[in-house]
C-alpha cells in the first residue's frame, strides 16, 4: 500500500503524520493570529479612546481657565476698540468745527466794517 493521504486505509507513518500537522497547525496558526490581531485591535481602540477622554478632560480643565481669562480681555479689547472708533469720530467733528471758527474769525478779522470800528477806537 502506498502513502496516500486520501486512504483511509494506509497506514500513518511519521512524514504522513507530520506533514499533516503541519498543514492543520499552519490553518490554526492563521485563524489564531487572525483573531489575536483583531482583539488586540480593538483592545488598543479601547486604550485610546480612554486615553483621548482623560486628555480632552484634562486638557479642559488646563484651558478653561485661560480661555474665561482671555474672553474677558476680548471684552475689554472690542470695548477699547469702539471708545477709540467713537473718540476719531469726535476728534474729526471737533477738528473740523475748529477750521470752521478759524476761517470765521479770520473774516471778522478782515471784514471792513471791524476794520472802520478798530480805526475810531484808536
């Protein structure tokens, strides 16, 4: 009789034997590693989801403070920025009512009647 695997007559012999349990333990090596991949895959997805919750949580606790701190120097900056808007507005109003007395009082100045009335008081 011949060494033929699908016999279920022959006899086994060592290289039948192994040849066999090599093909059977290579098929359970691969679904072996094949689940130990995927529960290590979702083991580190575990892990690092926690490790992103407690992050984000500390990372709030850290900023939240700094981030009250600088809405409030916000606040203060936009309110310095519409006093300094409403303060160029003023100073161009008054800069402008001021030319305007400039040339009238320089009229009043030159005007001949002020000029007559200068003469008799002199």
């Amino acid at each position: 009789m011949e060494n033929d695997l699908n016999n279920p007559d022959a006899p086994v012999t060592s290289a039948i034997l192994n040849t066999v349990l090599k093909a059977e333990f290579g098929k359970f090596e691969e679904r072996l590693d094949k689940k130990l991949d995927r529960l290590l895959y979702e083991q580190a997805n575990v892990i690092l989801e926690a490790v992103d919750e407690t992050m984000e949580k500390r990372l709030d606790e850290k900023f939240d403070p700094v981030i009250t701190k600088l809405d409030g120097i916000l606040k203060g900056v936009d309110a310095l920025q519409q006093e300094n808007t409403v303060g160029a507005k003023q100073l161009r109003s008054h800069e402008d009512q001021l030319q305007d007395h400039a040339l009238r009082i320089k009229k009043l100045e030159l005007s001949p009647s002020r000029l007559r009335k200068n003469s008799h008081l002199s």
